[in-house]
C-alpha cells in the first residue's frame, strides 16, 4: 500500500484544486439548464432531452446523483469535481498499464491534477469531466483486452496447456472486454465528441490486431463482436440523434473556425493561458506552442517502444480531424459554419497531457527530464492562480447576486420579466433556491389552493408566441409557452412594479419597455459565464 501514497496525496491535491473558488461562479444557462432538466419525471426527461442538442447519459447520471446528494450548486459542480478527480486516476491507471511505467504514471496524474485546462471545466455542471474520465477508462480496457488477448494467443500457438494462469487471463479478457463495451457506451451517449474518441479507439484496436496477428480472422472476433454491442447499443437513439443534427444544422449559433481555432487549442491543452488572437504577439506564440506540441509528439513517438503511443496520438488527433470534416462538410452546404468550441477537446486533452508525462519520462537525463517537469508543473500552478488573481473573482457575483437581491425585495403581486433566454434558466434555478431558503415571505404571494404560490418569472420575446418558433440553444427543450411574454402590453397595470433583468452577453440590450415605466433604480452584476465582461442588470420600474 506504500507505494500508492504519491497517487494518493495527488488525487487530494487535485481535488482540492477543483474546489478552489468552484462555487464563487454563478450558474449559467448550460449548467442551469442541467439542473432544470433533471427534476422532470424519467419519460418527460428523455423526452425532452430529445429535443435538445446532446445524448442523454451526463443527464442519467446526474440525476442518480442528485437522489443522493441534492440540486445544490455544491452537488451540481461537486459531480464535474468527482470525476474531474477520478480523470487523474483514470490518467495514473491508463500510463501504467499501456506504457507499463509507474513513474510515468504518477507524472502523468500530477499533470493532469495540475492542468489549468482540466481545472477550469470543474467548474461547470456539464458533461466534459465525465466524458474525459470514460474516454481514457475505454482506452484503459481495450489495451488490457488487447495485452491479454496476445498472451494468450502466444501460449496458444506454443501449445501450452491450458493453465490456472490461462485460465485467469481469459476470464479478465472478458472482464476487460465487457469493461470496454460499457466505456466505449458511456461516452458515445455522453458527447457526441466523443464519436472521434470512439472513432480513434476503434482504428487504434484494428492497427493493433493487424500489427500483432495479421489477417488472422479468428484474432479478431472479440474485438469485432465488441464493436458490434457498441453500434447496436446506438440504434435506439439514431433517429433522435438524426433530429438533433438536423436541428443543430437549421440553428447554428458556433463561431466559424479560423486559422488560429486549433493553435489556441494546443495552447489551451498544454498551458491554459488566456490568450488574445487579435494580438500579432500572441499569433507568435500560438505557432510556437504549436511547433512544440509536434515535437513533443514527433519525440514521444520516436522515444516509445510501447505500440499504444499510437492510441494516446489517435485520442489526440481524432477530435482535430472530426472538426476538419465538420469544416468541410459545411463549405460543401456553402456555409462558414463549424462544430468548434475548445471545451470540446477536454476529452483529447487528457491524452495530450499522457503523452507530454511520458515523453518528459524517455529523456535520457534524468535530471534534464525531472527539471523540466518540476517547472512545468510550476508554471501549471502559476497559471491557475494567476488566472484568478485576474478574474478577481470576488467583484463578480453574477446572477447569484441579482437572484439574492431581488430575493430580498420583490414583492407580492409584482412582476419579474427576464429579457434574455441566456439568463432565463439560470434566473429560474437562483429564483427557486431563494424560494426555499426564504419562504414564504419574500417570493411569495397569496392565492392557491395551499395559501401560496411562487411569482412566476417570464421570458420577455418581443413578440414570439411559440417555443418552437425559437433556436434550440435557447433552451427550447425546457422551455414552455406559458414561460414566453411576448409583449410588455398587457403584461401591467398601473401602479404595478416591475424587475427587470436584462443582459449584454452576445450583444443583447436592454429592451425598449413602454413609456408608461418609470425607472425606479438600476444595479449591474458583473459575471463570468458565458464569458469575462458580462453583466446582469436589474432594473426597477414604476407603472404609472
């Protein structure tokens, strides 16, 4: 047991690391609407999750999750943390096993512990952490089905008899093979990203056989009676997964992919800075982490023995190449549109930060190797807390904040509009928390069969009457019409009050509300999702 106390004291570090300031971001819309889409009932749920853009299995285990630990902001970031912490194990357990290092290993925990671009995604209730842990499980299980299909093939063909230890090795063949159905599953349900992880995992595993076996057909059935669970695990959900395709397709909302998309990506995956692409300087330095990056694998390649360098190279490449189709396939449509957000390429992230631990490991001085880790781990640490030293976190209390106020002064009979569909999800989770916490004096009114009813928040639309008459990344998928105001007309009476809250996030306004308002009081929350620079506003208003 000694020996795994260094694996252990990085899993704690870690850990401690991905709660740093976790919960002093406020929600926002992606994450709110996670935790709106769990409180339906299991059919509602999987219905709607249908109408959405994802798969559903971050959802499922949320929600199994959430039956045991709550919809708290701490439960629902705690779930991007736990697995967040588990990537690291998962990381430490793929090495050794693939690269059959335990120095290695533990190196490659470290990193990934220490890794800004792994920490940042902790802070968010979405489905990246989980998918990065079952990416590098599925690859775990299919070198050691892989690595145990060999050896027994070799004992085979010395016409060994079949031994206690044969006999061993076929039952955790099994086990490993069930081990990676169930992985390469997981995530297929989970990101549709992760196809190009399931894509590079299935090219590596035939490379494999060809290597070792050749056209031996019969070295091939475990593996290919695998993959064939795995695609038909899929058919129930192709004709929803074709309908949100085709739905994506009609409603895009993804910048375009430029020459600089994949270079801030390497920089992000291997430094996490922040970065400004329209500075010649930063243009500078986004080739030379680029240049780096090919010769960090040019050298891992070269410096390797073990043939599963090339499943860490292929878990990397994958995503890059999936999103170059996803370029190509658009200027066929004659569109500019592309399926690039670097947050997508946690899942490729993981490998990368593999590949950089074992490639610092086969330097020939230690010393040289030990250095270079030792600063790099530094500066990994440097740019975690330099990023939040500049966030200056603290003076951005978001929408948390504007919930809380308005909390503590909304009246009954008032009304609540919501000008943004990018804050309506997150207002509604604050807005319900408050509900509890503050029950029944501040949010609610008189009227129901039980005394009390919650003032209902709207969502202004400027003239939009029907939810499907909206872009699916509004959150139409949770979205009803009773939640839409079409227009302020109608909405008031006089003597009314009435919050509004409205937002700058993608070049939104502050609407044009009738001349009959009278503002009272306007405050701003500076936040940080769905980027640094937005403000919530609240504003008062007076009906005369």
């Amino acid at each position: 047991m000694k020996k795994y106390w260094p694996l252990v004291l990085v899993l704690i570090g870690g850990a401690l690391l991905r709660f740093y300031h976790n919960l002093d971001i406020s929600l926002w819309h992606d994450e709110a609407f996670s935790a709106l889409l769990i409180k339906y009932s299991w059919p509602e749920m999987m219905y709607r999750i249908g109408l959405d853009v994802h798969p559903p299995m971050y959802y499922i285990f949320l929600r199994f999750w959430h039956y045991l630990f709550g919809d708290s902001l701490l439960s629902l970031r705690g779930f991007s943390v736990f697995f967040g912490t588990a990537t690291i194990w998962a990381g430490w357990l793929f090495t050794k096993e693939a690269f059959k290092n335990e120095k290695a290993a533990l190196w490659a925990a470290i990193l990934l512990a220490v890794n800004p671009f792994q920490l940042r995604f902790v802070t968010e209730a979405r489905m990246y952490t989980m998918g990065a842990f079952f990416a590098l499980l599925a690859a775990y299980f299919l070198v050691k089905a892989l690595e145990l299909q060999k050896r027994l093939h070799e004992a085979e063909a010395m016409h060994m008899p079949h031994l206690p230890e044969d006999i061993r090795d076929r039952n955790r063949l099994i086990f490993n093979y069930v081990g990676f159905i169930a992985s390469t599953i997981i995530i297929i349900y989970t990101h549709y990203y992760l196809f190009f992880t399931a894509a590079a995992l299935g090219f590596y595993g035939l490379l494999y056989l060809y290597f070792h076996h050749k056209w031996d057909a019969k070295k091939y059935l475990w593996y290919l009676v695998s993959w064939a669970i795995i695609a038909a695990s899929f058919l129930p959900w192709l004709k929803t997964f074709l309908f949100q395709y085709r739905q994506v397709d009609n409603g895009y909302w993804i910048p375009p992919m430029d020459r600089w998309s994949i270079p801030a990506t390497f920089w992000d995956m291997l430094l996490g800075l922040g970065r400004d692409t329209t500075k010649a300087s930063t243009d500078l330095w986004l080739i030379v982490i680029t240049l780096l990056t090919l010769y960090i694998f040019y050298r891992f390649l070269r410096k390797t023995e073990s043939f599963h360098k090339w499943l860490a190279v292929l878990a990397v490449a994958a995503p890059f190449l999936g999103s170059l189709l996803f370029l190509v396939l658009a200027r066929l449509k004659g569109s500019s549109s592309s399926v690039f957000l670097d947050r997508y390429f946690l899942f490729a992230s993981v490998f990368y930060s593999i590949a950089v631990a074992v490639w610092l490991k086969e330097i020939r001085f230690r010393a040289l190797a030990a250095s270079i880790f030792a600063l790099y781990c530094l500066l990994n640490l440097y740019t975690f807390w330099y990023a939040w030293q500049d966030l200056n976190i603290m003076s951005k209390p978001g929408m948390a904040a504007a919930a809380r106020f308005l909390s503590m002064n909304v009246e009954p009979g008032q009304k609540v509009f919501v000008s943004s569909s990018f804050m309506f999800f997150n207002f509604q989770y604050y807005w319900t928390e408050a509900g509890r916490m503050l029950y029944p004096p501040a949010l609610m009114s008189r009227g129901g069969e039980d005394g009390f009813s919650l003032v209902r928040p709207l969502l202004y639309t400027g003239g939009t009457t029907d939810v499907h008459q909206m872009p699916h990344y509004a959150g139409t998928a949770i979205l009803t019409d009773q939640d839409l105001l079409p227009t302020f007309s109608g909405a008031v009476a006089t003597g009314n009050t009435v919050w509004l809250l409205w937002t700058d996030v993608f070049g939104s306004t502050k609407p044009e509300v009738p001349k009959n308002w009278l503002q009272v009081d306007e405050r701003a929350y500076p936040e940080v999702r769905p980027y640094v620079g937005t403000n919530i506003f609240v504003t008062e208003y007076k009906v005369n």
